[in-house]
C-alpha cells in the first residue's frame, strides 16, 4: 500500500532535549478513504525513532 500525500505534522519538544511528532499518511487526497495515524518519539541524542501509538482509519 502506498499513500500519496500526509497531513501536516504536529511536534514539540520533550523535556529530555528530544522530539514528539504526530502525523497522518493519507492514501487518496481526493478522497480519504484510508488513514494510517502514527505518534513518534526520538529520545534526546538518539538517532533511532521509536513509533509510540498508531491507528489504522479506513
């Protein structure tokens, strides 16, 4: 499967020096008719991003 645009991410800042983003992959922009919903971590001077949350919509 693949998609063929994304929702605009929503991130900030965590208190250890590292990053929190929310975003969606959207497979259709015409008509959305399947949603992949993901919320990742990267820990402060890590290099690796660690998926907390996702959720499927379609």
């Amino acid at each position: 499967m693949g998609y063929d645009s994304f929702a605009r991410p929503y991130g900030f800042r965590t208190r250890d020096g590292g990053s929190f983003y929310v975003f969606s992959l959207l497979n259709d922009p015409q008509s959305i008719t399947q949603v992949l919903t993901l919320g990742a971590y990267v820990r402060g001077g890590s290099k690796s991003i660690q998926e907390i949350a996702g959720d499927w919509y379609a």
